[in-house]
C-alpha cells in the first residue's frame, strides 16, 4: 500500500462530524483493462496543463437507491470493472506525473475506496450540511505526496444505511479541466450500464499538438498572482441557490445597450462579485477601497475556428479578467458588471488562441502577468476566481440506476489560507444555478446577512425533488 493511500486512510476512516460517521471498508487500485502500448507510454502534456494548479478538483454524485435491490457487492464489482474499461480508454489517467512536460503512462491506476455511511440519504439531502461532504471524497484536495506518486483519480464509494449511495471523484488537475471531467464521468457511466455505443472515445492529443509544451518550464506557472488570490486569515464555504425565478430577475435588471441579452452565467457571476465586493469593503473598512478583479476560466474548444469537440481532453481554458476600479459610486450597477463580464471573455477568441499556438507563447503568458502588475503598481487587487460546470451534463451521468438527484461541490472551512472562489453547477433541474463559494469568514458573515443578497439567492436549502427518494429507483440486473 503506497503513502498516497495511508494519508486517505489517516483522513477519512472512522471519521465522525456531528452525528454522520463515514468508514472506510476496502480501498484497491483499479488498473487499465488492457495494457497502453509502448510507443504512447510517455505522454506529452499541453502548454495549458502547464499552467494549470497541482490540486484536486473534487465532485460528488448522488443517488438513491432501493434498499431492496441494494447489493453492495453487485454495485461495486460492476463499477471497478468498468473504471479499468474507462482508463484503457483514458490511459493517461492511470499513469503518474514523469515531469514538467509529461506523464509517465505505466498503468499504475486509480485509487477505488469503499466506505459506509451510518445515516440514510434522504437525511443529506434534507438538510445538506456542506461542512460534511469531504468525508464522501477519496483524498485531501491537496496531494500529500510527490506529485511523482500522485493519483491522477481517485474514487470513494459511498454506501449509506437503508439506501443510497455516493460516488465522490478527485481529479487531479494537471491534466484535467471540467470538460475533460464531464467526458470521463459520462464515459464511465455509459460502459457500467452497458451503452458501450454511446462511451465515446476521447481524443487526448489534441491539446498538445495544438498548445506544445515550454520544455524550460521547471515547475507550475500561475496565470494568476497568487499573492492577490491567496491571503491570511480564515475562509468558510457556502452554497447560494439562484432558481429560475431569481435569474430572470437578474437578467432583466442586468440587460442593457452593451448586453441586450445577458446570459445567466453572466447574470449569477456579476452579482456574485459585486456583492462580495461589497461585504468585503464593509468588513474591511474604508481604508481598504481597493480595486477588483473577477477571474473566469473560459472553455476554449468552442471560441477556437473550427471549434474543438468535447472529447479533447486536457485543461483547455484561459484566465478572463474582469476589471472593476476602486468604489466610484458604481458598486451596485449590475449592467456595469455584466458589460465587464461579456468584454473580458470576448477578448479569448480565435486570434488570441492563435498566440498561445506559436513560437512566442511563452511571452503571451509573461505578458498577461506583467500585464496584470502594470494596472495595480501601488496596491493589491481584490481577486474573486470563478469557475462554471454549468452545461457540462452532470446532473445526466446514469450509472444504470437513474440520474443523479444532487451533485454538489464540497463544503467546510479553510484556514490558515483562503481563496476568493466560486464553482457553479446546474441545479438539478438545469435551469437554476448553484454557486459554491468561498470568502473570508467575516466577508462571508455580512454577504449572507444582506437582504439584497438573500432576496435572491437561497442558502442552502434542501435538495429539490424530494420525492424521488420515496419513489425508490430499482437497480437493474448487472449481470
């Protein structure tokens, strides 16, 4: 049993919160179902996996099950065996970190866990205690390990008592962005419940034919200035809920000349940060007015000519930065946010993909950074990074036993650092948004007290479509 292993068990087994007790039970590799051939052993990573932070990006998937048809031993079986089929199929994944520019493709594989959890499912999705929900996931979000041993996947098998189960998945994200997730998952998905016409292939080349690696890079380079995102003191995570309803607030309140016709990603996000721009200038005080930031990783496989299908895999993404200078009376202009939002993804197009492509892609990045410096010489930004899995297809993953009822982001505090960040997701019904944030623990205190702020966005409530559990889903035959 490796390290990487040992410090998972320290973590998780017999850990018990509040009264919710999550045990592991096994804990195995899972290796390719067919060895990668010699000549695609070292795979050569992107420029844009160079870029990328040496983390975990964790996601749950719930579903209930009936209790009855509940076969531990079947679920499980059928799930690791099609996992080795997945990472034939996505065999970088099974490998480990070589260097700077590669992997060292050796079939080492993914970790798989099982564990037992002592309440019901019905009791999570009741009352989501965010705080919770690492325990359903295989490993800390921060390897404790040489990144040489590092997991590239790993998988946590939750089995709670009378019925249902949770998959928690940590992909590192090295090599990994949402769409490659998204590919995998429902790859993995679509060969555990036999639809092997519709477990796509994906294309893992793409990414550094198109973006080759800098060989002179010794070791990770952040777009971003980590001193403006990372700072001291103690961040919480909470989940906000923007439904339909609310969103069509906010788009007819956001849509102006610039931006008749605002999307709800842009909507949800500029009223995130303006928000949390101004619970952060009320915690702060007035002697810290300082400018903002708003950080948007854009998918760039439908900005490129022709655009890239879904099945290249890699982090194909670049840093949007919207630009808010300090208070000028304009704090509470959502239109004025929206038009920021929509003018810093514009400027990732074709052309500018079309840099990052040739000879001097290593300046283009030096130049985003000093770019960055020039515009604050004398002070440090307010930095708020935003992801969105928004239609990535999450909420449709069928394992064979239906969709999935929830599918959350993680939860709980961080300290002694945090990170300005947000992740989106789609509501279980796709057309409301669920916003994963984390701020500093006093910013975050006076954003979930501001009327505004509430009258729109619902803090964590219960998981929609309740009534799913009392309709107990069958697992079908996995013979």
């Amino acid at each position: 049993m490796s390290s990487c292993y040992l410090c998972v068990g320290t973590i998780f087994v017999s850990r018990k919160m509040a009264n919710m007790k999550v045990e592991i039970i096994s804990r195995e590799t899972i290796k390719p179902s067919s060895p990668t051939p010699p000549q695609q052993r070292t795979f050569e990573v992107s420029l844009l996996d160079q870029l990328s932070p040496s983390i975990y990006v964790p996601i749950i998937f719930y579903y209930p099950i009936s209790e009855g048809h509940h076969n531990v031993n079947q679920i499980s079986d059928r799930l690791k065996d099609s996992l080795s089929k997945t990472l034939s199929r996505f065999y970088p994944l099974a490998g480990r970190i070589k260097d700077h520019a590669s992997i060292d493709c050796n079939d080492e594989g993914a970790l798989f866990s099982e564990a037992q959890v002592n309440c019901h499912l019905s009791e999570v999705l009741k009352d989501p205690k965010t705080d919770l929900l690492d325990q359903f996931l295989p490993c800390s979000i921060f390897p404790m390990v040489p990144l040489n041993d590092v997991v590239q996947v790993a998988v946590q098998l939750n089995i709670f008592a009378s019925g249902g189960i949770a998959i928690g998945l940590c992909f590192f994200h090295e090599i990994v962005d949402g769409a490659t997730m998204s590919a995998f998952v429902k790859c993995w998905a679509a060969i555990t419940r036999g639809s092997y016409d519709e477990a796509a292939y994906p294309d893992c080349f793409v990414a550094s034919k198109l973006f080759p690696p800098i060989e002179s890079m010794t070791g990770n380079v952040s777009l971003l200035n980590e001193s403006w995102v990372i700072k001291p003191g103690k961040g919480v995570r909470r989940r906000f809920v923007f439904d339909a309803a609310a969103i069509s607030a906010l788009k007819a309140e956001a849509t102006s000349q610039l931006v008749p016709t605002p999307s709800r990603f842009e909507v949800v996000s500029s009223f995130i940060w303006k928000s949390a721009l101004a619970a952060s200038r009320s915690a702060l005080g007035s002697q810290h007015q300082q400018p903002s930031i708003l950080s948007f990783s854009v998918d760039m496989r439908r900005r490129m000519e022709p655009p890239l299908s879904e099945k290249c895999t890699g982090n194909l993404a670049w840093q949007a930065l919207a630009h808010r200078a300090a208070p000028q009376g304009d704090e509470t202009d959502l239109q004025g946010s929206v038009s920021r939002f929509r003018e810093a993804v514009a400027k990732i197009n074709n052309d500018f993909v079309q840099t990052l492509q040739n000879g001097e892609r290593f300046q283009v990045i030096c130049k985003f950074k000093e770019e960055q410096e020039e515009m604050y010489p004398d002070t440090k930004p307010e930095m708020y990074v935003f992801t969105s899995w928004c239609k990535f297809g999450f909420n449709e993953v069928d394992f064979g036993w239906g969709k999935p009822i929830w599918v959350s982001n993680i939860g709980g505090d961080t300290n002694p650092i945090y990170v300005n960040t947000v992740t989106l997701m789609d509501t279980s019904c796709s057309d409301g948004i669920e916003a994963w944030m984390l701020l500093n623990e006093k910013v975050m205190a006076i954003l979930e007290n501001n009327p505004e702020f509430c009258a729109v966005a619902s803090l964590n409530p219960s998981i929609s479509n309740q009534s799913a559990l009392s309709e107990r889903i069958t697992l079908p035959s996995l013979a």
